[in-house]
C-alpha cells in the first residue's frame, strides 16, 4: 500500500513534469519529513530513487491525508509549499494543487498567499546555497588558461608531458570550464538580456493565447446560432453533426496550439537566470548516464532502456547551467499502456522542455540514423533551436581501461558505415537533408564513451585511473567546446529562445490556421455549389410533376366528360328529377373522389421516390399536410332543360287528359266497343307519333342532348378547377418547404463554414501581427 504523505509530495514534484533537483534538495533538508520516513521505517533514498526514475504515476489518497495527526499535516502542508517556492517562478499547476491539497488536509484558516510568503522566506538559504558561484581560480589555474590562450594547448600538453605533469594540467583544465571571466560575461550579457525581452514575449504569447481562446468561444457561439433555426428534427441533427464534426477538428487543433503556448510561457518563466540545455535522445543512447556524469549526483536515474524508466523530465543545475534529462523517445510502455502509447507520451514530455531550452544536447548512439532520431532533428529545425550532437559510442569496459582504450581505438581507426567516422558522416547525411549542407556542417558532433566518464565519476577511486577513464571517455573535449559555444554564443542563444523561437511557433500556427480556414472556404464553396444544384433539381423536379399531375387531372376530367355525354344521349327525355337521380349514381359509380385519392397518393409515392434521389433522408423531414379534395354529392339540377322538353311535357299531358275524358264519356254513353277502345289507346301515342313524323326531329333532339350535356358539364367546371387549384398549391408548399430545408441545411452549412473561416482569418491575422512584434 503506498504511502499517502509520499503519494502527496510525488504529484506535487510531478506537477509541471518536471523533477527539479532543487525540489528534491528541499525534501531531503525538511527535518520533519526525515522524522516522518524514520517513524514508518522507510528509506529516504528509496522514495528519492522513485521520483528520479518516476515510472508510475502518483495516486494521492486525500481521505487518509485527512486523518494524519494535524501536526504532521501542518508540516506536511509547509512542505508542500517550499516545493512551490523553491522554483525560479511559481506554476499556477502547483498553485491549484497545493489549493486542493490544502482542502484535503482541512488546513484552510491560513491563506495559500501568506503560506507561500513564509515558504519563500524558508527556502531562501537553501537557494543560495544550490545557486552558490564557483569559487575562484587560484592563480595558477588562472595562469595556465592564459598560457593556453597565448601559447596554444599542444605545445603546453608538449612540456606537461616532458616534465611528467600531464594529469595536473587536465585537472587544472577542468577547473577553468564553465569559470572564467569571459563566461561569466557571456551569463551576466544574457540575464540582462533575458529581463529586456522577456516583458514583451509574455505579452506576445499572452495575447495570442487570448485570441485562441476566443476563436474557440466563437466556434460555438457560430454552431449553437445556426442550428437553432426552424428545422425540421433531422436536419437539425445532421447540420449539428457536422458543425459538431468541424468544430472538434478545430477545437483539437486550437486547444493543441493553446497548451504549446501556455507551455512555451511557463517553460520560459522556469529558465530565466539560468542559461538552459536539454538532453535529448532515443531510448539507451545514455542521455541520463552524461547527466549524471556531469552533475556527480542520481547515478540511480539512469535507465536500462525498458519500460518508460524515466518518465519525466529531471532538471538539475550545473556550473550555472540549467541541465535536463528527458525520457528516451522510443521507450517501451509502461502502466499498461502500448509501445506506441508509451513512445507518444514520452515524446511529448520531451518536446515540453522544447520552449524553455537555449540549446540543444542531441544524444545519439552507433543506431545514429533511426527515423526517430531524424525526426526530432527536423522538429528542433523547425523551431529554430541550435543543438549539439553527442556521438556515444558504444564499446565495453570489461578488461580494464587498457583494453578499453585499444577497442575505442580500433572503432575511431576502423573506416566504414560501423566505424565511428561512418557514424559521423551519416548524422552529417541527416542533418543535410533537413538543414541544409553548410548549416549540417556548423554543427559539432562530437564523439564520447559516456561510461567510461561514469566510471570515472562513480565507481573508480585511484587517482590515475580515474584520470585515465577520464580521458578516454573524451568528456573533456565536450566540456570545452560547450564552455566556448556559451561564452561566445549564449545572448544570441537566449535572443532566439526568446524571440525567433515564439517568432517561429506564432507563424507556424498562423500558417495552420490558414491552411484550415483555406479548407473551410472550400467546404463552403462545395455547399453553396451543392446548394445551387440541389435548388435547380428541386425546380426541375416540380415542373415536371406537375406537367405530370395536371396531366392526369386532365385525363380523369375527361373520362367524366364522355360519362357526361353518354348520359346525356341516354337521359335527355327524361324529367329533371330524375336526371338528378340517375346523375347522382353515375357519379357514384364513376368514384370521383376514390380516383382524386388515387392521384394524391401516387404524387406522393412519385414526389418522394424523386426527393430520394435528391436527398435519401429528404422524406423523412417533409412535414407536408395534403389537404382532401371532396366534390359535391348533390348537384343543383334546378336549370331550365329548355322549351322543346316543356312543351313535350306539356303536349303529353294534354293528350293524356284528352284521352282520359273520351273514355270516361263513352263509357257513360253506353258506347263502347273494340274500335273505340283502340282509338283511345292510338290518341295516348300521338305525341310520340307527332314526335316522329313532324320535321327537324333529329335535329331537335341533338339539341336536348347537347343542352343536357353542357348542363351536366357545367356542374363540375368549377369543382375541376379548384381541384387543380388545390393540387398545384400542394406541389407548390412541398417545394417551398423541400427548397426552405436544403436552403437551411447547406446554406447553413456553408454559412458555418464562412464563419468559421472568417474566425479563423481574424485569429490567423492577430498571430501575424503578434509575431511581427517580435521579429
């Protein structure tokens, strides 16, 4: 079970990712935490050797913080705020998680402020000791670097090797690195130049981390005003899906640019009195095994290369150098994750130190040319860094440094691809290709047998014998070349940190922006053409329709029309009532409503079976009330036939009454007899005999029929032309609402892109102008 005060202190070192070994210097000085690992009987240097190695992340338990003695809770909250005082600058990442440590312990009556405040009044001993200067030279060391200067080294290594006093000079050599006056020029020029630039780098990056802060609130200011509209449900998901789908795009790649820029300003806020220098490389190149070499100190937190050893970067400080350790990019994974979760995640932590580094040390071992390598090489281009190339080479120590010496020597002898000079010129290659040829040769590769120093640091005792690792581990030839790039180049190097590298990360940013915003206004202009084509087909579709429609309206009207005239041919004789009768039943029978139904269900079977080639989804979002089309049953038949069926009528009667009288007066007369009973039977025919036989009949009898026809027609002329009215007003509210909803879909569709890529524009055109104040 892990212990929770030390679970507290590890997320708390572990804050900005990155394990400072002045954080590390105060836990090991707080007397209370020492008691506290007494009292539970655990090892300081184990917990020490756990947050160098950092290969597990901290899990805090606040419930059992809350139950430590208060006491203990005290001091371990003063604790926890001298880790985040005893840095260069205070990390808002530790500031909230001393807020919320400061809950859990129920420690809350003193203000984090005031805390802070007596925190930095503890640590300030200890922060000058850690950044204490070199003591001076002695004036023979001081000597000896002037001779040097005036005679040249070979001839004073000539006399040191006649007079037996080799071993003297190089440790006197050592003593002048990194401490000699034009060195600490160099520093004093760059400090003053850091508090020149540094004012208007932060508000550099604090504006445009601002801008890109705001282009995000305007993504979804822009998404949220457009679906809102009076869509129907579908097309609101579906415009919402895709804005949504854009907007993530945008969001990743903006919340990307806005944690590098937050980054780069709290990266450069940590390595302002320090000149900086990271050490970076693949996985068991022995980044960690130079650092530790270096600053005689964590020989533990060098990896074996499995695993993710080191998880963090480790900071440490060195001759007024600002040394860091990354992880090895290519680590294997640990904590369950993949190899390739693992080599991202280590990779980023490295690429973090990025912003606040001045240079560059880029381990490499004999596997020089891997594509990680190469690709960390075109990235540190990329951001304008300058970098040194270690070369370790790779031999055995086994045997003594004799057998040591005569390996290295055979590999810097051998010629070929595996010789170290082959080692050299294929670095060269790489570098070539991503800086160009005379920029590729600028930059000092120099070659090391990194253990051989770390022997010599740690694990040998004899005087000559370390010297002798010493000096075949060519740790000094290193040293020196480093000594003379800072004392000649450090200003300029912290001009460029501070300048041309945000100069660079601001344009590099501008120019992805408008790359996007060049994509966003080709998406807009692929919706507006869309829209433009959807709205032509949309017209040719309903034209055609309701060519089609009034077609076949036109059709069944004139199947009504030959019932019309057939009815009229066979009912013309007959009386009004009862052609309004047997009118009734043909138009019963003909189904005229039945066959509108018809018609209204195929134009929505043909309308939607069009959309969908238009649009798939189009019918589902047509919300469309067709209305019912009725004629009337009872039809007024109160029209004048016309005076030839009156006086028919009228003849008929007349007859028929004539005829009823003579046969009641013969009947009273006593006269009747078979002749006059087929008189009066012939007198009940002569209006039809008449009929026959006066002329113009047919005539006459053409004219009732078209008379009757024309009556009957005239009925449903207007029921006709409002169910052709109230078919065209169907296709015409279908194709408003069909044109209303493709409008709203890709005209908000490509009006979401227009916005979007007017934002991106505006912050594209704000980066610029923030850059250009630092160029």
């Amino acid at each position: 079970m892990t212990d929770p005060v030390q679970e507290a202190i590890a997320e708390m070192v572990f804050a900005d990712q990155l394990v400072d070994v002045h954080e590390l210097e105060a836990i090991e000085a707080d007397a209370w935490f020492r008691a506290y690992l007494s009292q539970r009987q655990l090892e300081p240097a184990a917990f020490t050797s756990r947050l160098m190695t950092a290969h597990e992340d901290p899990a805090v338990d606040e419930l059992a913080l809350g139950r430590l003695p208060v006491v203990d809770r005290e001091a371990l909250l003063n604790l926890l705020a001298d880790l985040t005082a005893i840095d260069d600058h205070q990390d808002p990442r530790e500031l909230a998680i001393l807020s919320r440590l400061a809950s859990a312990l129920q420690l809350q009556h003193q203000p984090i402020e005031q805390r802070l405040a007596e925190a930095h009044q503890r640590v300030q001993p200890l922060r000058r000791q850690l950044n204490r200067p070199l003591p001076p030279l002695r004036k023979r060391v001081r000597a000896l670097r002037r001779a040097d200067r005036l005679l040249g080294q070979e001839r004073m290594d000539s006399w040191a090797e006649r007079l037996g006093q080799q071993l003297r000079m190089r440790r006197w050599r050592r003593e002048t690195f990194f401490n000699h006056k034009a060195y600490g020029h160099s520093l004093q020029e760059m400090h003053r130049l850091t508090l020149e630039l540094m004012p208007l780098t932060q508000e550099v990056l604090q504006q445009a981390t601002a801008s890109l802060t705001d282009l995000q609130q305007g993504f979804q200011h822009i998404t949220t005003g457009l679906v809102a509209g009076e869509l129907p449900k579908e097309s609101q998901e579906q415009l919402a899906s895709l804005l949504a789908s854009v907007r993530e795009r945008l969001d990743r790649l903006v919340q990307d640019d806005l944690d590098e820029l937050r980054n780069d300003l709290l990266a450069k806020q940590r390595s302002l009195n320090r000149f900086c220098m990271a050490a970076v490389g693949r996985t068991k190149a022995g980044k960690s095994t130079v650092i530790a070499t270096l600053t005689g100190r964590d020989q533990s937190a060098k990896g074996d290369g499995g695993q993710g050893f080191t998880r963090y970067n480790r900071a440490y400080t060195y001759c007024g150098i600002r040394l860091i350790d990354t992880p090895g990019i290519g680590a294997a994974g640990g904590q369950g994750e993949s190899s390739e979760q693992a080599e991202q995640r280590d990779s980023q932590v490295a690429r973090s130190i990025f912003p606040e580094t001045d240079l560059v040390c880029f381990v490499m071992d004999s596997d020089s040319t891997t594509p990680c390598a190469r690709e960390l090489i075109q990235q540190l281009h990329h951001r304008g860094k300058a970098f040194i190339i270690l070369l370790n080479v790779k031999a055995g120590t086994q045997g003594g440094v004799d057998l040591c010496r005569q390996r290295l020597d055979a590999k810097f002898a051998r010629e070929g691809e595996q010789s170290i000079s082959g080692n050299i010129a294929a670095i060269r290659r790489d570098l070539s290709s991503v800086l160009g040829v005379q920029p590729a040769e600028a930059v000092p590769i120099i070659p090391i047998h990194a253990i051989s120093a770390f022997k010599a640091t740690y694990t040998v005792h004899d005087p000559e014998e370390k010297d002798a690792w010493r000096e075949l581990s060519r740790m000094d030839v290193f040293l020196e070349q480093l000594d003379q790039l800072i004392t000649d180049q450090a200003p300029m190097l912290r001009r460029r940190t501070l300048r041309d590298n945000p100069h660079r990360e601001l344009e590099r940013i501008a120019t992805a922006l408008g790359e996007l915003s060049q994509t966003l206004q080709s998406q807009a202009s692929v919706f507006a053409g869309t829209e433009e084509s959807a709205m032509r087909q949309v017209a040719d579709i309903f034209e055609d329709l309701s060519r089609t429609l009034l077609g076949r309206l036109d059709d069944l009207f004139k199947r009504l029309e030959a019932e019309a005239t057939t009815f009229a041919n066979d009912n013309f004789r007959r009386n009004g009532s009862e052609i309004e009768r047997r009118w009734r039943k043909t138009l019963e029978r003909f189904s005229l409503n039945d066959k509108l139904e018809d018609e209204l269900t195929w134009l929505k079977s043909d309308l939607a079976a069009r959309l969908e080639e238009l649009q798939a989804d189009i019918l589902a979002r047509l919300q469309f009330q067709a209305g019912t089309v009725n004629l009337k049953h009872r039809m007024d038949f109160s029209f004048d036939i016309g005076f030839e069926e009156a006086l028919r009528r009228n003849v008929s009667l007349g007859f028929k009454v004539l005829s009823g009288a003579m046969a009641i007066a013969m009947v009273a007369l006593g006269l009747v007899s078979w002749p006059a009973t087929l008189a009066l039977a012939v007198v009940g025919f002569i209006p039809a005999i008449l009929d026959w036989i006066l002329p113009n009949a047919e005539a006459r009898r053409q004219e009732a029929k078209n008379s009757l026809k024309q009556k009957l027609l005239g009925t449903f002329k207007e029921p006709r032309e409002q169910i052709r009215a109230q078919f065209v007003d169907i296709l015409k509210q279908v194709r408003d609402q069909v044109s209303a909803a493709l409008h709203q879909s890709l005209g908000g569709s490509r009006l979401a892109m227009e916005a979007f890529h007017d934002q991106l524009l505006k912050t594209q055109n704000d980066l610029h102008q923030q850059s250009r104040r630092l160029s």
